[in-house]
C-alpha cells in the first residue's frame, strides 16, 4: 500500500514582498532616521565622489560643526555602516574616512531629492494656491483671514 499525503515536492518561487503603503512609509522611515542629525547630509555631502578625508580636513571643510558633534556624527555613520573609518597606526595618529559602498548609493538618491526640492520654486498651482511666491499656502488657511475688501459705493 502506498501512502499518500500533501507534500510540497518543490515549492514555489517567493512572491516579492510588494510594498503596501504602512510598509513603504516605514522603509523610509528608517531610511531617514539612519540620515537624520544636523550634520550627516553635510558630511556626505564632502564624501561624495570618492573623497577621502582626515578628520582635521572634514573639520575644517565645515567650521561651523564641533569636534564633539563630528566625531559623534560619524561614529553613528560608521555604525550604520555609511563611512568607513581607516586608521593610520602612526605618530601623530591619522584617521581618514570615507564612503562605503553602500553609502555611496546614496549620491543618486540624494540628487534626485534635490532636483525634487528645486522644482518647489518652479511649481505653482494656481487652481489651490499652493507655492505661490516661494511659500505654502494652503487655501483653507487663507479662510481664516480676513481680506481687505473695498467698501461698495451707495
């Protein structure tokens, strides 16, 4: 007698994980998070493009940035696996840094976002006021105000 029952002899190929938009919103999400701080996008900025650059070269390529602040900045970078930290084992000590691969990925990325943000100034939708003269307006907060409206002649 010969058994039978529901076996998978192969299985199927894997379905892509399709995004949903719960799903979407938290991959960036985390995407923002590993590139938020007032100084990441600045100093990936200067690494781009292949640079290599000692400590005291970032330091002076953004002097309004504190040593205590660039270390942690790039400390948390290196952590997240954007810069590469190469140590000179020398007198004085020489640390330089750079990009991974992966944080080079993000240079397309990052100029698409800025041609994004630079289409702002020459977008303007007449039909809801919206980024009219350089700003956002939305139509419901024009309600609230009270317009100067001539008075009408007798």
């Amino acid at each position: 007698m010969t058994r039978t029952h529901k076996k998978v002899r192969y299985s199927p190929e894997g379905k892509r994980n399709e995004l949903t938009p719960t799903s979407a919103a938290r991959g960036v999400e985390d995407a923002l998070k590993i590139l938020e701080g007032r100084w990441k996008l600045v100093i990936l900025f200067h690494l781009f493009g292949g640079n290599v650059l000692r400590f005291s070269d970032l330091g002076r390529a953004i002097p309004s940035i504190s040593q205590k602040m660039l270390i942690q900045q790039l400390r948390q970078m290196e952590t997240d696996g954007i810069v590469c930290r190469i140590v000179h084992h020398q007198v004085p000590p020489k640390v330089e840094y750079c990009l991974t691969k992966w944080g080079q990925a993000l240079c397309p990325a990052l100029d698409a976002l800025l041609t994004w943000a630079a289409l702002r100034e020459k977008v303007s939708d007449p039909a809801n006021g919206l980024l009219q003269r350089g700003r956002s307006e939305r139509p419901s907060d024009r309600a609230g105000r009270q317009e100067s409206v001539p008075p009408r002649p007798p």
